[in-house]
C-alpha cells in the first residue's frame, strides 16, 4: 500500500450506502445514472451541502450540468427525491434535498420480477 | 416511517463507498455503468460472494449478463480490477476478484482536470 | 503509511455503529463495559456470528467469561438486548441475540438530563 | 418500528469504526473508557470537531471531565493519539487531535497474547 495517503483520511471518508439501494435500484426503475445523480446527493449530505446546483453534481457525473437538471427534474416525478424548505437559524428560508421518499420506497418495496431494460448500448 | 423494517435489518445492511471513488471515478475514465459493476463486486464481497459470475452482477445492473462480460473485460484491461487466484481450506484453488488496484489508484491519485464525456444520450 | 495491509482488507473491516449510541448510551444507563458489549454483539452479527458465547466475547474486553454472563444478564434486564429462536435451513432451533430493543429505544428516545455516574475508578 | 425517526436521519448518522479497533483494542493494553474516549474523538471528527475539550468528551462518558484530561494524558503518553498544529484558513493557528498513531499501530500491529485484565469490578 503505497505512502500517499493516512489512514486517517481513509477512514474519516467513506459514505454509507444501503444494499438494498445498491440491490434493487433496477426494481425502482433507475438507471445507473439516475442512481449515481441520488448517490451523489447523499455525499453532498454527508460533507453539509444539503442543496448541490445540478453544476456541481455533474462535476462528478458523466452528464453535464442541463442533462443533470433534467435527470433531477424526472427524480422528483418519479417521487424518488423531493425539495424541502427550511428555515435555518437566522431565519433565512433554504431549500435541501431529501432523499427520504427514495428510502421509504426502498425499506418498503415488495419486490417483482426484474424488469430488464435493454437499452444499454456503447 | 413505516413498520416494515426493523432497525436491525437497516443497521446490519449497509456498504462503505469511499468518498473519494464517488468523487473521482470520472477522472479514472469511469462511466456509471463501469462504476456501478466495481461497487456490486464491492457489495457482494461484503456479502462473502468473492467471485460473483456477471449473470450475477447483471442481476443488479440495467445491462445483460454478456455485456457485463465485456464491461469486467474493459475494467480488467484498464486496470482497475484483478482475478486472484487463492487455495480455500480445503487446498482447492478458487478465483476472486480482487478491488486493489481500484483503490490504489484512487488513493494515489494526482487529480488532472475533468475530462468531461459527451456520450450521454437518453 | 506503512506497507502491511491492503486498502482492500482496510475498506472490507469497519462496522457502522450509529452517533446516537455513542451520543446516548450515558443517558440510557449503560457504562462502558456494557457499551463495548452490545457493540462487539453488534460486530460479531456483521461477521455472521449470531450468537457469540460469553467467551467469545470475552476475548475482546478486559472483563471474563463469568464477568461477561452477568454483563449479558443486566443487559437482558434493562431489556437491551433479547435472546430470539429461529429455525435455520434444516429446521434446526437456533438462539440469536437481537439488538433491536436498544436500537428502538435508541430512536425513540427522549433525551433526559444526563445522570452523571461516579463509579469511575482506575 | 415506531415512527419518531426518519430514515434519512438513521442513515445519515453512522460512524465507521474499524473492525480491527473493536477485536485488538485490548491487545493494544487499553481498556473500554480510553477506548470510548479515542472512539468519541472519532465521533467528533466526523462532525467536523478535531478539538473536543475534556468536558465535550465527559458529556458523553460515564467520567467527569477532569477524568478525561487524565484519559486524555495517557493516551498521548501511549502514543495511541496526537495533538496536531494546523494553520486554518485565515492563518490563525489551531489545535487538532490525531488518530493516525493509532490506526497505524492497529494495521501494523503483529497480534500477540491477550493479557486479560483482572480490574474489573462492580
């Protein structure tokens, strides 16, 4: 294990990401970029950043900033993220992501049968 | 939240991402779909699957088996993925893939600009 | 960073434990030594150990075997902790620990003001 | 599972510990509340505050903060943590604990017999 890194930064940086997420996102009807778009926003989460511009998402996507939007824009129909607005403490209204309709579908789902897309093509 | 999970079940079911793969697959040249193969090898690791067949990973992907056969192909030849082979118990000689030289990559890693793709198109 | 273990064996071994538990347990009565009991049952669940022994156990505190069981015991009583059967495959009865009562008192929780213990003594 | 807790606020609350800290934290010759105590560091840490006073720390230990500061001592004496110096960005001079002592004694550490403590007594 080469020299460059501390363990200490290894460890400080890990996101948790539930199985179920990583199991049966094809069952939601997602995509691997749809998933990576809610992945994504998760770890904005994780660092504080409870509202990433769809720029800053698709630095670390292989979309660009507008296919982002659009993909955020078909997550909200899909009801697999939603906008939330919160007054923080200087009573200024924010708005945040929440994920918490993608883990109630997730931790609630009766599993069906694969629907296998075939619409991969490179 | 709904009753249909016990805290347990979400506790006990959870996988470690390191920020930083999150962060920089696309500076390695991942696509999601690349990405998303190298964290079910991830996934069904922490599950004691160390040698999980691409029906398997397919299972859990929006691609077919075979072109995860190609998609493993790619990722062996970029160097982000090994086969091992290791003697189990028994002195029988199993094949596992192996994550290392992802995360050495990763963990060494001088970060260059984005090369930014064009390839999506939905 | 010295040389003498893999990223692979470092990402594979860490166990999630919720801020919560460590935030609280002063405030659900537990001690230390209880803590580091729950949390090792905890860990062993993740390893596929369902129902380690007193001793097993053991191994990983300062405390005994014997002094384990009474751990075990107080633990059961404040009821942070059942002992559950389930039939395996065969249709063999099999005993597990379930941490599910700590974890839903835990997050059910309403915060008291914290009962500052004296006992510590080294 | 009762409803007074979101899934969101579950999942973005977990801390990682390695694995290796839970198994070998005796064999490093500390027991269960220096073990909390390096654990509460960690905590900290991933809630970006890399300098707890003892009194932070105490609040969620079953020791008073002056206990801590003995904790705290012993441990640095151990070499199992360091007080770091690091200028922040507008140049002003901070304090900083450090774990890394610790993590490279745990993934360096060459196992040897478990010498089991007798001091536990209630």
């Amino acid at each position: 294990m080469p020299k460059y890194q501390s363990f200490e930064s290894i460890l400080d940086n890990q996101v948790m990401i539930p199985k179920k997420l990583l199991c049966d996102y094809i069952k939601l009807g997602l995509k691997e970029t749809e998933l990576m778009v809610l992945i994504q926003i998760h770890r904005f989460r994780t660092e504080g950043n409870l509202f990433p511009t769809p720029d800053d998402l698709a630095d670390h996507l292989s979309i660009s900033g507008q296919e982002c939007s659009q993909v955020l824009r078909r997550l909200i129909q899909k009801q697999m993220l939603t906008i939330e607005q919160k007054h923080n403490e200087d009573q200024v209204l924010n708005e945040c992501y929440s994920l918490e309709p993608l883990w109630e579908k997730l931790y609630t789902y009766t599993p069906v049968q694969k629907p296998k897309t075939q619409e991969f093509n490179e």
